[in-house]
C-alpha cells in the first residue's frame, strides 16, 4: 500500500499526464468545491464500462505494484 504522501504525488502525476497542470488543478479545485457523493460519481463513471474489463485492468494494475 501507498504512502498518503506517495498517493498525492502520483494522483497529481497522473491528472497532469493526462489533462496537463492548468486542467488538473482545475479538476482538484472542481472535486473540493462542490459537494458530491464520491460512492455516487463512481458509480456512473463505470456504468457503461463491462464489469470483466474493469476488473481484468485492476488485475493488471495491481501486477504493476507489485513488481
């Protein structure tokens, strides 16, 4: 398991990869302004995705620790 401190960095890492610095500090500032149910959000972000595909790439995620 991650450090907190380990998790953050790579959470940021991550956004900024994939979304770039400005848009990711934008989406942190979005999660921490508005009132959400994360259990909810999560829910529909999934929705259309098949349960054997999640789980196979959470697999593969988990592997990928590991090593």
């Amino acid at each position: 398991m991650l450090t907190d401190t380990i998790l953050k960095n790579e959470g940021m890492r991550v956004l900024a990869e994939n979304l770039g610095w400005v848009e990711a500090e934008r989406f942190i500032a979005l999660m921490l302004r508005e009132p959400f149910d994360y259990t909810e959000w999560q829910e529909d972000l999934y929705k259309d995705v098949p349960l054997k595909d999640f789980l196979s790439s959470a697999m593969e995620f988990r592997k990928r620790q590991t090593k």
